[in-house]
C-alpha cells in the first residue's frame, strides 16, 4: 500500500479535484482509498453527498481510540472508497492539544486500514494543522499542487518549513515531495513567464504534468461526479498523472 498526501499550505490550487482525478484514475487498475482530511469536507460533500448521515468520520479516528479507518469507509465507485470528514474536524488541534504523540495518531491507526487497498491518496486543508502534520508522517509521497500565484510558492515553501520541522522533532525522515502546476492559464504572458522561472527554480521537484485551467473540473464537482466521468478531453491528463505518479513510487 502506498500512500500520497495531496498537500500546499495555499487554498484554491485544486487539491481537492487533483485528489479525486489521480483517485478515480488510479481505480482503474488499482483498489483505491480516498481520506478526507480536510475540516471543510469537501470530498465528502462532492462524492458522498447522497449519504447524509455517516456512522464514524474521520473526526472520530483521530478522537475515539476504539475507532478505525476500517469503521468508516464508504464505497462510492468500484475501486474507488472514501473515508469521510466533517466540520466537527475544524476543533481537533484545540481538543488534541494536551495529547502526546498527536502528530502520529493516524500512524498508530494505519494497520486499520484493510489490506485490500494499493493505494491512499489524503487530500489535505490549506493549513499548516494537526491533520497535515498526520498526513504527513503517513504518506509515501507527497504532491504539493501549485497555481500560477506567487502565494502559491509561498504556501510550498512552508510545506518545505512543515517537513523540516517534523524532520527535526524525528518525526519523519526524509519525504518525497513533487511540484504539480495546476490550474494554469494557457495563454497569458504572465503564466508563460511565471512557468519558465518555476522550471528554472523547481526543476528537481517539478512533474511534467501541467493541468490547465477549465470550468469543466468545477462542474464535474456541482455535478458529484469526477472529471473523468464529466469530459473525456479534460480527464486525459489525469492518466499522464497518474503515469508519472506510478513512476515516481
């Protein structure tokens, strides 16, 4: 089982449509688990909206110690499960605050997850909390999504503070982490210049693979659906994602 940590401490650089375009292309050919571990449930709202009242939550993995992944996974595609989130997560960093060891709750539940899943991919909150710290010390293999902003850099940098400062509390040893550009505009001089100083900057860290601005990916997301269900044409890339993610790991 490998597990990637979608993760940018920026919002709106789609890690929620990068995670479950990479997910449901993935599912393809690999039994897939998608963690919701973002207090804004975004995941759970788009694919899972029909449930409208879950059993446990990943609220409660990280609270109840009799709770396990394998407590609250949900189906919804072949191939292709959810452990869903809810707003309640929004509080854990101040109910968790006098526990020890928090950072690696989630480590400690990992043998919940079954053994039938090849792949974990956890999307993330654009913010530097517990939750991305436990993604973190969990994770494989880390993408951190990136639009044409500068604030977009500022938020992978601090990513880079985040792995730095878990690498100095021996937390975690070193992590694969890699530069994903997305939602790009293709014709603008700006994005054009602002791409040839990422190439030239994140050249070690940077995936080929470039996906491109398009109201195609939110309306796949009003519409509960995944983009590769909604546009074939704007689905593609995600099969050259998941390609050079395969290669990668």
């Amino acid at each position: 089982m490998k597990i990637i940590s979608i993760a940018n401490v920026k919002g709106g650089t789609g890690k929620t449509n990068t995670t479950i375009g990479l997910a449901k292309e993935l599912s393809k050919k690999y039994k897939v688990l998608v963690i919701d571990n973002d207090p804004q449930s975004s995941i759970t709202s788009i694919l899972l909206n029909d449930i409208k009242e879950f059993d446990n939550t990943l609220y409660d993995v990280y609270l109840q110690k009799n709770i396990g992944f394998n407590d609250c996974i949900y189906e919804f595609q072949e191939n292709f499960y959810i452990v869903p989130n809810c707003l309640n997560s929004m509080t854990l960093d101040l109910e968790l605050s006098s526990k020890g060891n928090r950072e690696n709750i989630l480590l400690n539940k990992l043998n919940t997850i079954p053994t039938v899943f090849d792949f974990v991919i956890i999307d993330n909150s654009p913010f530097i909390s517990l939750q991305l710290k436990n993604s973190i010390v969990i994770s494989d293999l880390i993408i951190c999504p990136i639009d044409n902003s500068s604030s977009s850099l500022q938020g992978y940098n601090m990513m880079m503070k985040t792995l730095k400062t878990l690498q100095d509390d021996n937390l975690i040893e070193n992590k694969n982490i890699y530069v994903l550009r997305n939602r790009f505009d293709k014709t603008s001089k700006f994005t054009k210049d602002f791409n040839k100083a990422v190439e030239e900057n994140l050249k070690d860290v940077l995936l080929d693979t470039i996906i491109f601005n398009s109201i195609k990916y939110k309306e796949a997301s009003a519409l509960h659906t995944t983009i590769q269900e909604h546009s074939t044409e704007h689905a593609k890339v995600f099969t050259d994602l998941c390609n050079e993610i395969l290669d990668k790991i």
